[in-house]
C-alpha cells in the first residue's frame, strides 16, 4: 500500500474558484516526496484536505490504505503536517507546545516528554525549552512545529514549504536533519516552490500548476528532461 494515495482530487473553495481540478498521485512508503508548483498552484489546499482542515468537493484521500473518510483518528496517527503558518500559542514555552501534542495523541507524559527532548535536541532547540514560543527567531518556530509533528513519531511526515523565508546556513541543516528522519524510515513529502529545494532532498515529484498534476515522475528523469 501506498504511504500517501490521492486520487481524482477535487476542491472548489466557496467563491466558486476551482483550487483542484483533478489531482492524482501517489507516494510510497520510504519516499522523500516533493510537491512542486507556483504559488496558488494548489500545494496548501491538498494538504489542507489530507489532514482535513479544507473539505474536499470530489476524490479520496488514504493514508498507508485507511480512508481519511472512513476513519480519520486511525489516519491522524500516521500522520504528521507542519503547516506554513505558525499556529501554536505563542505565549505556551515551547516544551509545553510539545507536552500538548502529545496530550492530543493521547501519549504518557513520560513519553511525550523523552520525545520532546529528543527532538528538540536533534532540532538545536533544547536550550529554548523554557522559552516562550513568540520570544523564538522565525527559524527556531520552523523547527518548533516539525518537532510538534514528530512528537507522535508519524510515518509520514507532510511539510508545507518548510524552509520559506529561512536563511541558507538554516536550510541546510534543516534539509540534514529531514534526510536523517528520512533514511530512519519515515516517508516524506514537502511542497516547494524552489526546484533546488526538490533536487537535492527528493526522488520523486509531482509538478502542480493551476490545480492540475503536470508532471510525476523522479527527479532524475526530471532532469534529463531540462
Ligand atoms: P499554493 O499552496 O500552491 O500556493 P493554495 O492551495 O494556497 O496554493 O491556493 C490555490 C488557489 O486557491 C489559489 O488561487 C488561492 O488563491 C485559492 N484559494 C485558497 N484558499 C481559498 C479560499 N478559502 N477561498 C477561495 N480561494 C482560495
Ligand atoms: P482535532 O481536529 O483532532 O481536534 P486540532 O485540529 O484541534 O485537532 O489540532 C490540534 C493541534 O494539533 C493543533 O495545534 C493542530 O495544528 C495540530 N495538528 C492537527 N493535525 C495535525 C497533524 N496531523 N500533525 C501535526 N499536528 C497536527
């Protein structure tokens, strides 16, 4: 079964504009997946509809082969979304951040808490632990809502433009530290509109534009084609 089946994906947002026209893809279990397209290409609403904050107008999401329509909880648990926004409270510390979403997956605290300081180490943020989340660098928040959505250990892990706005030095470890929860098994997909960011973390992409897949196929065969 496929870590992530999207198929015949259809959204019309309430004013009538057609976001997806009829999207179909699918992500393998260990893939380190991009989706790549302009902005209002589509990325965000396809996310947004995965983990169900957008309601879909036609198609079927599954996660490694549960239906998102049929039984979402079971879904959720395999599940882990960084979205572009920050939506944390920032007035939480950031281990307490942690300590909640945990709370939502139901984890022991004892175990939230090993988890938290694991990937808060891993995410250079350990010191900050103490730290107000508004009192965090733009970069540091980036890294504060990946290890949220690592907290339950999802098996696959949705990243929407993870590095916008963060400076090189930054991108590049954070692009390390994803190939290393990659290569620990977790399947990966992350929207970009950088086609640098793409070639050197993924192997397979889709290419979205106006609400249409244009092109899916790896990155390799992508690039013998530019
Ligand atoms: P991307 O993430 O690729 O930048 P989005 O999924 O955010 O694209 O948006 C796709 C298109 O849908 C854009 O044209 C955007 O303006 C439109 N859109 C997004 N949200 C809404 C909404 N709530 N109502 C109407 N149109 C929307
Ligand atoms: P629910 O729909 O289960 O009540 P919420 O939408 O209230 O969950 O989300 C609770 C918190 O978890 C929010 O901070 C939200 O951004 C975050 N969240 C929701 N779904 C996910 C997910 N799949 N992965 C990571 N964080 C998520």
């Amino acid at each position: 079964t496929a870590a992530l089946s999207i198929q015949n994906l259809q959204k019309t947002y309430e004013n009538g504009f057609q976001a997806l026209k009829d999207i179909s893809f699918a992500v393998q279990p260990g893939d380190f997946f991009a989706l790549l397209g302009p902005n209002g290409a589509g990325k965000s609403t396809i996310i947004g509809i995965i983990c169900s904050l957008v309601r879909k107008t036609a198609g079927s999401v599954s996660i490694f082969g549960i239906d998102t329509d049929s039984n979402f909880p079971a879904a959720k648990r395999l599940l882990g979304v960084v979205p572009q926004e920050f939506n944390f409270s920032q007035f939480e510390k950031v281990s307490d951040i942690l300590m909640t979403q945990g709370g939502f997956y139901g984890m022991p605290r004892k175990l939230a808490g090993e988890r938290s300081e694991k990937y808060l180490k891993q995410l250079d943020l350990w010191d900050k632990r103490g730290t107000q989340a508004r009192m965090l660098s733009g970069g540091m928040k980036r890294r504060l809502m990946i290890a949220r959505a690592l907290i339950h250990e999802p098996k696959l892990l949705i990243l929407d433009e993870p590095t916008a706005g963060v400076d090189i030095e930054l991108r590049r470890s954070m692009w390390r530290f994803l190939e290393r929860i990659n290569a620990q098994g977790t399947t990966i997909i992350l929207t970009t509109h950088y086609l640098e960011e793409a070639e050197s973390l993924c192997r397979n992409i889709a290419i979205i534009d106006k609400g249409i897949i244009v092109e899916n196929t790896s990155i390799k065969s992508l690039l013998k084609t530019l």
